[in-house]
C-alpha cells in the first residue's frame, strides 16, 4: 500500500463582486494569478446561466437527472449548481479529477457545511484511460492520537425521532475526528489534475463571497439545528443573523470567511489547514470545548493510495472499488455474490416479488456485520469466515446465504405474520474516470456545531466509540463509503458513488438493476428503491422502509415483514440512499450521466 503525502434571486443578483482583499492579504489580483489563464468563476459563465442554476437549488426532483455527450459528463446527488461548476472544468481543458474535485468544493459551499465539510473525508475510485489502470485514494477519518479512551466520548444517535437524530449527550470535543477531505483534493489533483490548483476553487470562493438564497430545504437544516448552532460565539456568528433571528427562506446567506480560508488553501496548499495557521485554531477550538487533538494529528494526516479491490461479478461484469481500511468495497462485493447465490438474478425483480424483495432485504441488512467484532461474527454465523480475503469470494457467499436461508438472519425483522453525505461521478473525453464520495459523516453539522474561519466541524465520533476503539489511537478508522468502476469483458462502462444512511442498499439495488436486469443507469436509479429500515431502539425489532407510491402493497404484505411508506420531503434523514453514475459506452464513446431521482440533485454533460 503506498502512501502519499504529496432566495431570494434579486438579492441574490444585486450582491457586489468579489472583494479585493482578503483577511490573509490576499488580492483578487494575486489569486488571479495563481490560476493561469484558467477562469472557472461562474461570472466567467454564459450570462443567465449562473442564476439559473442557482435557482434550481430549490427544486426537488422526482426523476433522475440526465444528459449525454461524448466531452464530458458530471452528476451529483445534491447541488446541480455545483455539477454545473465541475462541467466548466472539463469545458476549459480540464479533467475528469479536476471536474470532480471542483464540483465537491463548490457542493460544500452550497451546503453551508452541514451534511459535507472541507474537514470532512473523501473516498476516490480513479480510472486512468492512458494507462488502464484503476487508482483508489482513501482521504477517510483519522482517530486522535491522545484518544485513549474512546468508549467514553460523550454521545449517541438514531433515527427514532427527531431529537434522537439531532444527537443525545452534551456536546464535546472529544466528538471530533481528522479528517481528510482538503488533503484528498490537494493529493487527488497533483496526482492527476490538469488545471492550475487555485482555479478548481473558483466557483465555491464566488458561492460563499457572493452568498446564496436560502431555499425551503436549508431553512429546515436552520431550523432542526438552532439550538445547537447557538452554542458557540463563532458558529453563531457564522449560522446566525445579525439581529439574532435564524435565516429562513428567501434570505440571503454569505459565508465570507469560508472564502477567505478557501483563497488562502488554494495559495498556500492543504498545510494551511493540517498544520498551519488555520490548523492552530482547529486545534485550539477542539481542545477549548475539551476534546484531545494537536496539531500533530493534523501534521501526521496522510492519504492512502492504493490498487483497488477487484471482483468478477456476472455476465462479464467486474467491479473495481476500495480496499481496506475501507470496508465498504468488501460489502458490495460480499452483497453482490449472495445476489447470485440466492437466485435474485434469475428470478422476477424484487420490487414485483415479494420472495425477491425478502432475499434483497436479507442480503443489504448483512451490511451492518462489518462492524462487528470477529467474534460477533462467528456467533451469529458460525465456520463463516469473514475475513476479507473470504468475504470478496462466491463459496463465502454460497455458505452463508445457506445459513441464512436456514433461518440464522442477521436483523430481527417485526412481523406481521407469525413466525434503512454527497457524491460526484465524473468522465472526460479522453474516458478517465473520477467517482468520489465525500461527507461530514454526522447529521447537519453535529451537535457540537464547532466552526473555524468557515469550515464546519463535525461530530462523527459522537456514534462510532466501538469502531474507534478497535484501532490504535491516530490510525485510519474504517469507512463504509461504496464507490467504484464497473468493467464489463475488461473495459470500464460506468462510474458510480453512493451516499446516505442507506448507501448500502442503493448500491446494491443500482448495480443488480445494471449487471442482472440491463437497465440504463438513468432507468436503475428511477426503478423503485427500499430505504435503510427503521429500528426500535427498545425492541431492536426491524421495520422495512420505502418511498411513498413506489411499491405495490401486495408485494410489501407478501413479505410477512412490517412495512411503511415515507414521504419524499421526510427521506433525507429518514435512511434513503443515494447512488448516482455515469456510463460510457466503449465503442461510440456516448457518455450516460444520471444524478439522483431527488433532492435537487443534476446531471450535466456537453
């Protein structure tokens, strides 16, 4: 393994233009500079375009965005603004790393920092086409060195109700992990970007300076956080209005200082953050509000490259995705073989069968096993090797779907008869591709709601004591991140990432619709979806969750398994998955992109 160190509209149109100087000293002459003859800067950008783009970021899809070229594609699950800024990319010479990482910086800018963060982590499956080699990059969360006791780091979360989501516990910051996301991007783009550094910064500095309306979907991140983003003098001053009252729709929101970290990170590299002048304060925050990180956790912060973990699936079908430390990859294929041995390739699609739908939910509820201790996993599924080695072959997955056919299931379903972060795909012309997940990893900003210059901090230990205390203090936790490049006879025809509570379950979902059932990657994200279920924090027992309307009632009854529906506007915290994905076709090089079927989600192309 080798490791590298290398709205309102009218408000919104009558905002001035970029300061000329910034809290660093920085002109906008000087940042100019460093970008070349490169302007990724939405002014830069046909006229209209920019607000109309922007205006979309109140909309809420119902179907999956989509579009098609043989240049370049993008799509993301949320923010087809920032799709739109990663197109540029590609548009003025770039590729598709450079596409990738300008549409995730400008995503965090349009978020305000809630669900993703530039102190958040990232996940990268990388296609060279000049090479036909796929890279792996693993940017994910670090444990803190002097967290010697981490069972005992104050907090909890479910999705029992909305206060059990907002977090349970007095805030800490001892909640706080290292995360890599900046150092992702920095590494990500010397590696493989073509643009100057500075330039794929554009469009998110021109967000956070210009502001943004707040639409419908961010006054209710505003409102289910109020308590907590008071808390702290500069999260208020940050998340606040000036006379005290909480923005609201129609409002709008500036992030001035985020610009000026951001200018200052594309100058001055990732060490401004993981050790320099904005990693002091980092660390001065945290350990205020009594958490144990130094500025050493954040000097010692590297990123994993790596070959990828590489898998046969079916009828020609391979799978390039993660490897360890990251245990997401094994999941995918761990899932995808019990796929196979349980008939689901062969049989009616789950969303019309309800002895399908059952097997389906088995299999993705398997997911959560990797977070068990080696012993847990031999009690519940005894001479079933989970190793990784093992888990990655068909003969693990022929015995233990045998066990699980034999009644040892993993969830305890409640009968009722007796007896459920953000994404970015990109390729450019040339047939590279960049498929990323990245993520704050905890619910709108955290409980703790600490900010520093801009850049929210989330509380990503607050729920993951267990798995933090099962690896040395300051090494790499495992992620649960599924992201990869499906191959079909040797050559690489989609690109795909997954986000969300249940990002298990929809890439499970996606890539059967694919590889078994021949759907386009626009009609796999459209078919109907089974969420992440529900438990009950009292019983443990299992409620199988899904989108309202999708699903035949007769088919959820056949079951046998307690059911509900959710309302779309209820599934962004209510365990729905997002997996996005763009193919390509080998021989006329017709580029598929297709983004979410929610939220305001794009899929962008020329």
């Amino acid at each position: 393994m080798n490791i590298d160190r290398r709205t309102a509209l009218g408000a919104f149109a009558a905002t001035t233009a970029i300061a000329t100087t910034s809290a660093f000293g920085i002109t906008a002459k000087a940042f100019a500079a460093t970008r070349g003859d490169v302007d990724l800067s939405p002014k830069s950008w046909p006229a209209g375009e920019y607000a109309r783009y922007m205006k979309a970021q109140g909309v809420d899809r119902t179907t999956a965005g989509s579009a098609q070229g043989k240049q370049g594609a993008v799509t993301v699950a949320y923010g087809g603004l920032a799709a739109r800024a990663g197109l540029e990319a590609l548009k003025q010479g770039g590729n598709a790393i450079d596409a990738a990482m300008t549409t995730a910086l400008t995503q965090v800018a349009l978020t305000m920092g809630a669900p993703i963060s530039y102190f958040g982590i990232m996940s990268l499956v990388y296609y060279e086409a000049k090479s036909g080699k796929t890279y792996t990059m693993n940017a994910e969360w670090n444990t803190v060195a002097g967290e010697t006791d981490p069972q005992s780091i104050p907090g909890a979360i479910d999705f029992s109700s909305t206060e059990a989501l907002q977090g349970k516990g007095e805030p800490s910051g001892r909640t706080a992990l290292v995360g890599g996301f900046m150092k992702g991007v920095e590494a990500a783009h010397k590696r493989f970007g073509k643009l100057p550094f500075a330039s794929i910064f554009e469009p998110a500095i021109h967000v956070a300076e210009e502001g943004m309306p707040v639409t419908a979907q961010l006054e209710t991140v505003f409102q289910f956080r109020d308590k907590d983003i008071r808390r702290l003098p500069e999260t208020r001053a940050t998340l606040v209005k000036p006379d005290g009252s909480a923005y609201a729709e129609g409002d709008l929101f500036r992030q001035p200082k985020l610009a000026e970290t951001l200018r200052a990170v594309a100058q001055q590299g990732a060490g401004y953050m993981y050790g320099g002048a904005w990693g002091e304060k980092l660390v001065a925050a945290i350990q205020a509000d009594g958490g144990k990180m130094t500025i050493d956790d954040l000097k010692n912060y590297q990123v994993i490259w790596a070959d990828p973990l590489v898998a046969d699936l079916r009828g020609g079908y391979s799978i390039h995705t993660s490897p360890a430390p990251n245990f997401g990859g094994f999941s995918i294929i761990e899932a995808q073989n019990l796929a196979d041995a349980a008939g689901l390739c062969g049989g009616g699609h789950w969303t019309k069968s309800s002895e399908q739908l059952k097997k389906a939910l088995e299999i993705t509820q398997l997911f959560g096993i990797s977070m068990f201790p080696k012993e847990a996993q031999n009690a519940i599924y005894p001479g079933i090797d989970f190793s990784d080695a093992s888990r990655v072959t068909k003969a693990h997955a022929a015995a233990l779907w045998q066990q699980i056919e034999g009644g040892k299931t993993f969830t305890k379903w409640k009968r009722t008869t007796p007896m459920h972060s953000d994404d970015v795909v990109a390729i450019d012309g040339e047939g590279n591709m960049a498929a990323i997940t990245h993520s704050i990893n905890c619910v709108n900003w955290g409980k703790t709601g600490i900010f520093v210059d801009g850049i929210s901090i989330g509380d990503p230990a607050s729920f993951q004591q267990a798995a933090i205390a099962r690896v040395t203090p300051g090494e790499r936790l495992p992620a649960p991140t599924e992201t990869g490049i499906l191959l079909k006879d040797g050559v690489p025809v989609v690109a795909f990432a997954s986000m969300g509570a249940g990002l298990h379950q929809r890439t499970f979902q996606g890539l059967l619709n694919v590889t078994c059932f021949g759907m386009t990657v626009e009609d796999a994200i459209n078919a109907p979806d089974f969420f992440l279920p529900s438990v009950d924090p009292a019983t443990s027992e299992t409620t199988l969750v899904v989108p309202e309307g999708r699903f035949d009632h007769k088919v959820l009854d056949g079951t046998g398994y307690a059911w509900r529906e959710m309302p779309l506007e209820e599934a962004r915290l209510g365990g729905e998955g997002k997996w996005v994905a763009i193919s390509r076709d080998p021989k006329t090089g017709l580029l598929h992109a297709a983004s979410h079927n929610r939220n305001n989600s794009d899929a962008v192309a020329f």
